[in-house]
C-alpha cells in the first residue's frame, strides 16, 4: 500500500498553497479533489483531505462523505483553511457542522488563508460585502474574532498563510 494522498479544494489558492506545503513535506501523492477518482485513492494507506471553509462547510467534503464506506481501512484527516484567525468555539462549530455521522471521529486540523477581494468571484465578493454591512452595525467590543477579522480585512491584500499551521497535523501522522 502506497504511503498517502492529498486531495484538496482551493477556490482563491490559499489551500492549494497548504496541500503544496504538505506534499513537500510528506512525500504524499497530490491531486485536486475535482479530479480525483475512487480509485486513485484506493491504494493508499492515509487520506489528507484539504478545503477552504465556505460559509461554513469545507470544500471538498462531499467527496469523502460519498466515498466513506469505501475509506474504512484508511487513515483519514482533514484541515480546512479559512481567512479568520483560529477560535476554538468557531472551530468546534466547523467541526460539529461537518463532521457528521460517519465523519465525526475523522481528525480536523486548521490553517489561516487569505484574503483578496479583487481575486473573489462576483457573488463571493457580494456576500463578503452584505455580511461587512451587517457586522458594521453593531459594537465592536462585541466582535467575535471572525467579525474583527472581517472588518480588518476589508479592502486589503491578506496573506496569513503559514507552515505553522501544518506542525499539529504532521504530528499527528507520524503516530
């Protein structure tokens, strides 16, 4: 059985940077998750899912729901990547949204991405602004991390990417 594969979903790039990082780093096998087949996946032993979070769900998921009974002898993880820094009750929300049922023991890592409204599609780009809007009107001592991020990132370049952010799940499969 061979080592491991990285599937990943990257919309503005910041996963496809962190699925990069890991394939360097581990040797893995790498393909986009558009693109990849049951059976590529099938010989081997560690699946690394990585996906952007996008209003809430991570990219890139649904092929491993639908794929699920075919990956029990696998050892499978997960990092999602999303623009906001790391909270813990936002992340555990991430968590019990999409690691559901079968999915609920699978192992969830983060990484913070990036932000570049001049790379967003139209509608992305639209929501951000809506949700900009609602957010602005309320106080901002009450701002969750999420919020302070929104509104910081507002019209900016934003690169947080960071090899900092994959040291916890390397660990993880080295065990």
């Amino acid at each position: 059985m061979k080592k491991g594969i990285i599937i990943y979903q990257s919309k503005y790039g910041a996963t496809k940077k962190y699925a990069q990082w890991l394939q360097d780093m581990t040797g893995f096998a790498c393909v986009e998750t558009p693109k990849a087949t049951v059976n590529d996946i099938l010989p081997y032993g560690t699946i690394l899912l990585c996906g952007g979070i996008y209003a809430s769900g991570i990219a890139g998921l649904s092929f491993l729901k639908k794929n699920i009974n075919r990956f029990k002898d696998k050892k499978i993880v997960i990092l999602c990547v999303g623009a906001s820094p790391y909270d813990e009750s936002a992340f555990a929300e991430i968590k019990a949204h999409n690691l559901t049922g079968e999915l609920s023991e699978i192992p969830l890592f983060y990484g913070r991405g990036a932000w570049d409204e001049s790379k967003m599609k139209f509608m992305d780009r639209a929501l951000c602004k809506m949700l900009q809007k609602s957010v602005s009107k309320k106080d901002p001592d009450t701002y969750e991390p999420w919020m302070k991020a929104l509104m910081c990132a507002a019209g900016q370049k934003c690169d947080w990417t960071n090899k900092k952010y994959l040291l916890p799940l390397l660990d993880y499969l080295k065990h």
